[in-house]
C-alpha cells in the first residue's frame, strides 16, 4: 500500500484505510441459482492428491485442485480441474467443462479433457447424502477410450472422487482416486 492511502487513527497508528479502520462483515455469499442449489456442496476450489492405475500402466500419484464456480443468474456450474505430478510438480492431465443438474435429480455434464477428448456424461445425485455418480453417453474424439464413470462423494467436508474407464483393450475398471479439501 503506499504512503498516499495511509492515515493515522486517534492513536497515532497508522491505518490500511480511511474512515476509522472498521471493516464492514463480509457480506455472505448470495443463494445459488435454485437448479444449483442440490449440489452447492459442490461449490468452490478443492485442492488434494489423488493415485492414478490401470492395467496397462505404472500406478503415479498426483495432485489436484478442482473448481465449481456458479453465477446466481445461471443454471449451471462451471468446472475446471488441473493436475501435477506429485513429486515435481510438473503439469499433468486438465479439463474443464459445464455441469447441468435438473429439478429430477439427473445432471448432464460436458467435459473438454487437454488429451483432447471430449465427454458428455449424465447421471444423478444425491443431495442429502452429497454424492454425484455420471457415466459417459459420448466419448469423442478418443483412440482408446470407450466409456468413463465418474463418482464424486462429500465425506465429513472432504471430496472424493473415483474415476473408471474402459478402453479398447481393457474392461472398465478404476484409472484415478483423490481425495480434496476446500481451500
Ligand atoms: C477421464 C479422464 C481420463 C481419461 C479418459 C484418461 C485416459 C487414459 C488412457 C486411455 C490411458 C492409456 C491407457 C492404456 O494405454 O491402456 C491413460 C494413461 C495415463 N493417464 Fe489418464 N486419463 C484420464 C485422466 C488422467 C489424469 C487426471 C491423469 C493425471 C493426473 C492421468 C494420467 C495418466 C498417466 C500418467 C497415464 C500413463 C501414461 C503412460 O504410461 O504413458 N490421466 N489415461
């Protein structure tokens, strides 16, 4: 801050601001869109470390931080994730896309992966007990993959997810867990 915003209170001291130096409570967060509001839980920037296996590759571990962003006006959550190798912190696999949850508990989500691939999936949640399970109805633009699930529980404030595949060699089986806190 320079010099110029500072002032001194009645004490001498100086202050970050003018007026007194009293801050104003910060205003809550406005209500989410009522489509939205199933899966706040969902909402806001997650950050964890997940272990990535499959058959035909060597087992890695990884970290993670995952976004769910939301204007009130609108009847859907932004998503955005990125990973790093655990050990170097080298970029690893990104995607993001839109997340479409419906008053009958089903959600349509697109996704948009860095490898290139793109996903529609749709499935259901649950907001009381914070879960969300999806399965691909579309996997384009994919040499290998034939078919992603992906299931996401809220445990005691922590996020986690489980994420299968099936490719043209290997039936469906898990690729990724993690495990995220809100940050
Ligand atoms: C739904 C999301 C994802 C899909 C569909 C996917 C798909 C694949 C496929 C098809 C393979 C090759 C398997 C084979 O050759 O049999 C693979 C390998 C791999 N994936 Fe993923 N992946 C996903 C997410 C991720 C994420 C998030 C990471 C990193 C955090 C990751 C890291 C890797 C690594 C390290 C390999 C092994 C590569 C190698 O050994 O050359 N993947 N993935």
């Amino acid at each position: 801050m320079t010099s110029r915003n500072k002032s001194r209170n009645r004490n001498g001291d100086p202050e970050e601001m003018e007026g007194g130096g009293a801050t104003a409570p910060a205003a809550p967060p406005p209500a989410p869109h009522p489509a939205v509001a199933p899966l706040a839980f969902l909402l806001g920037k997650w950050r964890g470390e997940g272990e990535g296996s499959f058959p035909t590759i060597s087992p890695f571990r990884y970290g993670e931080e995952l976004l769910f962003s939301h204007h009130p006006s609108k009847p859907v959550i932004s998503y955005t994730q990125r990973t790093w190798k655990a050990a170097s912190g080298e970029p690893m696999h990104a995607e993001s896309g839109y997340w479409r949850p419906r008053p009958d508990g089903s959600v349509e989500v697109v996704i948009s992966q860095s490898t290139g691939l793109a996903e529609v999936q749709k499935g259901s949640f649950d907001a009381e007990k914070k879960t969300v399970t999806l399965q691909s109805e579309l996997v384009g633009n994919a040499s290998k993959v034939k078919q992603i699930t992906r299931a996401f529980q809220l445990v005691d404030g922590e996020l986690s997810y489980v994420v299968q595949m099936a490719t043209i060699t290997t039936s469906l089986q898990p690729h990724l867990k993690a495990l995220l806190k809100k940050i």
